[in-house]
C-alpha cells in the first residue's frame, strides 16, 4: 500500500492538518483558530495532538505515513526550517517549525512558506497543473505569491523569491509592518483592505451600505460587507474597490513584466468576488504591462478554493519524491 502524508498549514487565521496521498485525495483534517493557541510552542503542540488523532480516527500508524509537508507565513528560512518575522503572525518569530515537528512526528519533512506551497499545490493539482511558467497570488489575508518556473520552484538565494506582497508600489504610501511604505501588500492583502475600508468610514460623513450591511458597528465590517454593498453600487464601496484594483493591476503588471507567466492564479478573495474583480483587472492592467507579456498571460481564479490551504502541505510532502528539486 502506497504511503500516505500529512500537510500542516500555519496560518494567520487557522493551522490545519490533513492526512492524504500523493495524488492530492484528502482523507481526513483538522483545524483550530490560530489565535486559540499562544505563540509557536504551544502551536506545535496543538499541530502534534491534531495529527496523532487523525491517525487515531483513520486507524492508521507511523509506518503509513511516508513524509510531511508544512507551510507556514513567510519569510522563513528553509534550510533551517524557521519562520522568521511573519508580519501576520505574533509569537511565532524565529520559531524551529520543522526540527520541533520533527522530533514529535519523524517523518521526511519539506517546509516552505504558504504562497510557495500553494504555487506547487496548483502545479500538482490544480486546474493549469503542470504549467511551467506559473504565478499564484495568494489574495488572502495578506499578499504573497508562489512562482513555477521552467517547472520549478522559484526559491531565491534567500528563500526570498516570490515575497511580491513586499514590493513597494508607492514610497509616500502606508507604513508596513515590515518597515517598509507602500508595500503591494497594504493595499492589496485583505486585512488591510478590511482596516482601510473602516477607516474611511470613521472619516466620511456619508451613510453607507457598507455599515448597513455590518449592523451599524464598523469594527465588524468585513469583505462580505463590501462585496454586497458593491453589488448595490454604494459610492464608498466603489471608491474603495476602484482603489484595490488599480493597486492590484499595478502589481500583477510589475509580474507581468518581470516574469512574463503563461498563467497567473488568484486566491481567496478572487475566489469569492470573481465577477466584481477580473473585468476591473482587463480595464486596468494596460496601464501597467506591455501587450506581448499581457496577452500571453492567462488571468485566472484558483479552482482548488479553500481546498488549498490542505493541499498546500500535501504538495511539499508530494515534492519529497523528487529530492532537492522543490524540498
């Protein structure tokens, strides 16, 4: 019988952990809301404790399971299997992710941050598997990007290749945690996205549907507040998306550029607001590419939903099979 793997998932809003194959099945996953745990040592714990009762519940042994895949927030150093100063995540700076897992669950481990995870989910996986010159955005609470090329993992001599989310778009903009102004990711990352919608409500005098839609209480405006006051053409909502798609035109035309992809895959918040999202996309994005990278391009929404986060670890443990090609 094939072995199977487990993928675990750091995340800024959940950590996951999932037991499938190599061929992306999925058997069985757990998952806990990252703020329930304080900082990375009892994170471990929580991930330890998630897999051993998976392996309980699918009557399975350690003799099943052939390798582990963990994807975590960048920047993280590979070779020494930490995550540095995720900007998103509190308490997990400079934590040993892959020697603490190691030890508990010993197993062959591949760790990566999560946009380059899911970069490979997508060329093992997803819609465009097998693509060789491929970009994932991730879209999600914060902005990162995954880049295949020639069929490989882009990694970087730092293992810093494909942290877009950190590209500054403008100097005069908005101070980043990473203590850098302007980065793609403040204006782009959806928790940023989120905190400035709030804050223009607290500073216009207009009613909006956006606050009507989040109960009158601007602290729990969120993207599905923005999207149905979207749907209904309120002046604040259309402002403030006009906004986030010109940025995030301006910095899919810098990959364009730089990368010139067949294929570049969106994220969460593409998955959920397509329709509002990539005709703004095509009306923009002339402003900031050439034609020739622009029409070899194939602006999409990723078709593994929020199956990726699993299949995100299940890629790296997959990636094992092929030594240092992606490990």
């Amino acid at each position: 019988m094939d072995k199977k793997c487990i993928g675990v998932d750091i995340g800024g809003t959940k950590i996951s952990v999932c037991i499938g194959e190599k061929s992306g099945k999925v058997y069985a996953s757990k998952r806990i809301a990252t703020a329930s745990v304080s900082g990375w040592q009892e994170g471990i714990r929580a991930i330890c404790s998630m897999a051993f009762d998976l392996l309980k519940d699918l009557d399975l042994s350690s003799k099943d399971i052939g390798g582990m895949g963990i994807s975590a927030p960048g920047p993280v150093s590979v070779k020494e299997g930490k995550l540095l100063t995720p900007p998103n995540l509190s308490g997990w700076e400079n934590a040993p992710v892959k020697d603490a897992l190691k030890r508990a669950l010993p197993y062959p481990v591949s760790f990566n941050n999560d946009a380059n995870a899911q970069a490979l989910a997508e060329y093992y996986f997803g819609e465009y598997k097998g693509t060789k010159e491929l970009t994932y955005l991730t879209c999600s609470t914060g902005m990162g990007a995954g880049i295949i090329t020639q069929g490989r993992l882009l990694q970087g001599a730092s293992d810093t290749g494909g942290e877009v989310g950190h590209f500054v778009l403008d100097i005069q903009g908005p101070l980043c945690p990473c203590k850098q102004s302007g980065c793609f990711e403040m204006y782009c990352g959806g928790a940023n996205f989120r905190r400035r919608v709030q804050e223009a409500l607290q500073r216009s005098s207009r009613p909006s549907r956006i606050l009507e839609e989040a109960g009158g209480k601007i602290a729990d405006v969120d993207l599905i507040h923005i999207e149905r006051a979207l749907l209904q053409k309120d002046p604040l909502a259309e402002e403030m998306w006009e906004e986030f798609t010109t940025r995030l035109a301006q910095g899919i035309g810098t990959i364009l550029m730089i990368l010139n992809p067949e294929v570049v895959l969106l994220g969460t918040i593409a998955q959920h607001m397509k329709d509002l999202l990539l005709p703004k996309l095509e009306e923009k994005l002339p402003r900031y590419s050439w034609s020739m990278p622009r029409k070899a391009a194939k602006i999409a929404v990723s078709s593994l939903g929020e199956k990726i986060s699993e299949l995100a670890g299940i890629a790296l443990a997959k990636s094992l099979d092929f030594g240092k090609k992606h490990a």
